[in-house]
C-alpha cells in the first residue's frame, strides 16, 4: 500500500538512507535566485522581486549563503525522497545519510577535501535564512525557513538533519520535481548551472525551445554583476557550447538582446513531468517559445554524456528505515565511518512501516 501523500508529516520517523538514488531538481527552485552563483560564500543579501514570486535570502551568522554549489546536496536529498516514494517506502524530513553514499551519487571523492566541502555547504544550508511568497501567499514574509535545521555530524552515524518543510512539500509532488543530468554536477561556473536549471524548467525537451529577455535574466539570476557583464559572461557560455544537453544564442531584442534556448539531446533519461508552454507564475519573465523568436535554423550539435560515476538504471532502490527522531544539535566532528548503512539498513528495511527505536 503506497504511503499518503502527507505522511512524511509524521514527527516521529527519521528517513535514513542506505542504497543509490538519481538527484532531482525542484521546479520552484530553478530560474529564481534561491542561491548565489559564485563560489565564495555571499553575505549580501539577495532581494528579488517581480509580479508573481518573490524571494529573499540572507545570511543568519555572517559566515555566508548557501551557494548553488551546496544546493547539490539538496537536489541528491530530493532525489532520495523521489525514489522512495516510488517504490511506495515512507519519507520523513528527518533524514540520516552517510557522506559516503552522497559522494558515490554526485560523484565526488572520498578524501578529506570532499568531508571539508560537505561540513561546509550542511553549515550555509543551515545558516541561510529563505522567505518566499512561492506557496506561502500573502504573509510570507512572516513565514522564513532554513533550508535544513537540526544539523548534526558525528563520526559513527553520519549525517542527520530534517529538511524545511517548504522543501518538503516540493520533493513529495512529482508536478515540482524534474531529472538532472548527471553532467550538471561537473559544470564549474555557477552561471552555466543557473542556465542549465532555467532551461531545464522552462525548455525542458520542447523542440521549439524557449527565449528569455537578457535584462530580465539578470534580475532572476540575483547576480551582483554590472547587466552588460553578465550579458557578456552569457554570450561567452553561449559559444563555447559546455551546458549539457541544451544548446543557447543571443539574439536581438529588448535592452541587452534576448537568450534562447533549445535542447539538443535527451541526456536526462526519461521525463518525469510533460513540460507546459508558460511554466509557473514568472511567466512574464519568458519572451516566448523559440519558435516565435527567430525563423532561423540551429545547429544542435550531439552531446553524448557520461557520468563517470555512473547511475544503475534499473537499481534505484533507496532502503529506508524509520527512526525515533531522539538527536538534535551541532556537532563539528568530521564523519569518517562509510559502514553504518549495511547490514543493519538491509536487516531493518523489512520493518520500515513501524518506528524502531
């Protein structure tokens, strides 16, 4: 029997993760200025606002916001959430996950660096403070969030911590949550990230691609760059081709010219969700369709990726254990163990209706 849709809202059962899940991203979050685009952490506030959404994020400490690079553990967490309930397992947003399986995931190492990097992106994803009027309506200034709370690592056990309830919310509705191709997590600039993510929400797989006003993008980006260099910095990503599976121009229009979009090979896998022609409420933000933008032909080049980690197609089975949700706090220890997540997670899946102390 597949789990409610809501019962994830249960207080007493932690998600703990044990096998291999494919990341997703969350509709809601792609194309708006959730996360900061460079690699050194951002203290400035960003304050973004247009006629349908609205987004503020700040720093709570000082230490800096959450990057788009730290969003990566976000995306694998949604990922875990999806495959899942998919194969009709219960969900929690207290979730515990070894850093081991993380990395096996996106790809990453296994050495000390990588352990620094998590330690650091689990902190910024805990310090950053996000209102939104994004499923909040009208007071949702009085309705902030962290993106993660209840953060603690320790050596033996991991990684746990409870996602915002926002997130949440998101992750368990298919409507919100696309694929990722895996090379989206080698790309190295923050902007051709940001790219990827707006192409993937609003071109998706469409034919006709999708267009985008240049001066617009600059304000949903929440870049702190002069607009003439970021028009530059976009045209210079549109040459050099190295955003997978979509293939980008500028052409003339409005104040800095308008961006257009189209894909160029199916490298994502299968499609979650059919891709509508006018997505989400910042609509007014979208020139139009390709198709309406320039009767010129393009050149689609074929992009043949590879995750050198490697995704098992067929294999995406997440174990999942429900746990009395007893430990909260921080703790600064480095994880070190990979081995908790065995045997026990595999004896204990057979249980995983009831919570088990």
């Amino acid at each position: 029997m597949m789990p409610a849709a809501d019962s994830w809202r249960q207080p007493d059962r932690r998600f703990v993760v044990s096998g291999p899940a494919r990341p997703r991203d969350i509709r809601d979050l792609m194309g708006h200025p959730f996360f900061p685009l460079g690699r050194t952490p951002r203290v400035i506030p960003i304050d973004y606002e247009a006629r349908h959404a609205s987004v503020t994020v700040s720093t709570l400490d000082g230490s800096g916001m959450a990057t788009i690079w730290d969003a990566d553990v976000l995306l694998w967490l949604a990922g875990q959430i999806v495959d899942a309930l998919n194969h009709d397992l219960w969900v929690s947003r207290h979730v515990r996950f070894t850093p081991w399986r993380l990395f096996q995931d996106l790809g990453w190492a296994t050495g000390a660096n990588e352990y620094r990097r998590l330690h650091g992106a689990l902190g910024r994803l805990a310090a950053t403070n996000v209102a939104t009027s994004i499923r909040h309506g009208a007071d949702w200034r009085e309705k902030p969030f962290t993106w993660i709370s209840g953060l603690r690592i320790t050596r033996d056990a991991g990684v746990a911590l409870t996602l915002a309830d926002w997130l949440m919310e998101a992750a368990c509705d298919r409507s919100r949550v696309l694929s990722v191709d895996p090379a989206y997590f080698r790309l190295g600039g923050g902007l051709e990230r940001w790219l990827y993510r707006l192409a993937r929400r609003h071109a998706g797989r469409q034919k006709e691609g999708w267009c985008f006003d240049l001066a617009d993008l600059h304000a949903r980006s929440g870049s702190l760059t002069r607009r003439r260099d970021f028009a530059a910095k976009i045209r210079a990503i549109a040459l050099a081709r190295t955003v997978p599976g979509y293939t980008f121009r500028v052409i003339s229009g409005g104040k800095l010219g308008v961006l257009c979009a189209a894909p160029t090979t199916q490298s994502t896998g299968s499609v979650d969700n059919d891709v509508n022609p006018v997505v989400g409420p910042a609509a007014h933000h979208i020139v139009g369709p390709l198709a309406d933008s320039s009767s010129d032909r393009w050149r689609k080049t074929p992009q043949h990726i590879v995750f050198e980690g490697g995704f098992a197609l067929l294999t995406y089975i997440t174990n999942i254990i429900t746990y009395y949700v007893g430990d909260s706090g921080f703790s600064v220890s480095l994880p070190a163990a990979r081995s908790w997540h065995g045997e026990k997670a595999r004896e204990a899946v057979a249980d995983r209706m009831a919570s088990v102390p």
